[in-house]
C-alpha cells in the first residue's frame, strides 16, 4: 500500500495514476458524446485545485470551446469545509447567452458550486452545467451532470486536491488515513 506524509498526516492510495485516468477520460468521452454544440460553451475551471481535470476535458474538447477560471475557497488549510464560499477571482468574460460548464475537483457540501451556479446565472448564463471528478453526494446541490467518480466521505489529495496547499501535483488520488 503506498503511503506518504502531508505535513502532520498520513494518506494511502485510494485511486492508481492508471484507474484515475480512466476515471477522466470516462469523464471527457460523456462530455463530447453529450455536448454537441460547443460554439457557446465556456468551460469555467474553479481554481486552484480544477486545473489538471480542467486540461484534460478541455483538451479532448474541439477548438471552438471558450476557457476561464474563477477562484472560490472554502476549506482554509482544514479538511473539512469553513461553510462559507468566497469568490477571490471572478470570470471578466460576457457570459449572456452562453452554456457555462462548470469544472470542479470535487464536491463535498455543494456550496461551491450552488453558489457559482447561481452566480453565473445571475451574469446571464443561458445555462449552467456541473462537472466535477468527485462527488461526496453533497445536499445543495442535486447530481452533477458530469462527474468521473462518487466517493465515500473520504478527505483526498492528488491531481489538483490538495491538504493545506500541499499533494497538488500528485498523479494518483489519496486518502486520508488516521
Ligand atoms: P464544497 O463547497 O463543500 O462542495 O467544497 C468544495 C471545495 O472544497 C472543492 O472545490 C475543494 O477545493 C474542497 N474540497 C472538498 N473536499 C475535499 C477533499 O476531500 N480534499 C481536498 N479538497 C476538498
Ligand atoms: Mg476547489
């Protein structure tokens, strides 16, 4: 079992760098099936922790997708959520008209991404889509349209996840393990 040390805790494998890129392009491959019209689609990544799915979807996209990111905490350096959304960079694109994907890591309460819903909507949005790699069945929100995986109630780090700002940049998926 592989295991490593985040600052004070430890994580042990819960996904492969293989079984999680299954998981994405099972993920990518919905996305082109469904998506047909993708002239008006603005892929939105939440920063900082979508970043790897966000490339990897839009890169099995066509050319004529639209990109941006907002940045939205809630988490601080804890595991587990502060309660409270807070938008730290919001899109400057004119969203009036457009189809906006949302692109998440995870979803743990669905404040995060309730909340963006409701932001882009009131920018315009024609409509507001979720995709997010992990869903913890959060309660305010109802399924994402898009997601690679659901897991239990597990904290994870590893492909933009991180615990305290730290196991970004791991390729496989952890969880916690005290
Ligand atoms: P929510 O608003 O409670 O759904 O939380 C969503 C955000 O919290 C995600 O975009 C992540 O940034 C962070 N988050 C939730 N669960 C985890 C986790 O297990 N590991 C790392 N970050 C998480
Ligand atoms: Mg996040």
């Amino acid at each position: 079992m592989k295991t490593i040390i985040i600052k004070d805790k430890k994580f042990t494998e819960l996904f492969s760098e293989q079984e999680l890129k299954d998981i994405v392009t099972a993920c990518a491959q919905k996305i082109k099936r469904t998506i047909n019209e993708t002239e008006n689609l603005v892929l939105i990544g939440v920063l900082n922790g979508g970043i790897p799915f966000m490339n990897d979807i839009a890169f099995s996209l066509p050319e004529n997708i639209t990109i941006d990111y907002v940045r939205a905490v809630s988490y601080g350096d804890n595991t587990y959520s502060s309660g409270k959304v807070e938008l730290l960079l919001d899109t400057q694109l004119d969203l009036r008209g457009k189809d906006v994907l949302i692109v998440d890591d995870i979803i743990d309460t669905g404040r995060t991404a309730k909340f963006l819903k409701d932001h882009f909507i009131s920018k315009g949005a024609g409509s507001v889509r979720l995709c997010c790699l992990f869903y913890k069945k959060g309660t305010l929100v109802e399924e994402p349209e898009y997601f690679g995986s659901y897991i239990g109630d597990d904290f994870i780090v590893g492909y933009g996840l991180d615990y305290a700002q730290k196991g970004r940049n791991l390729k496989n998926i952890l969880k916690l393990s005290d």
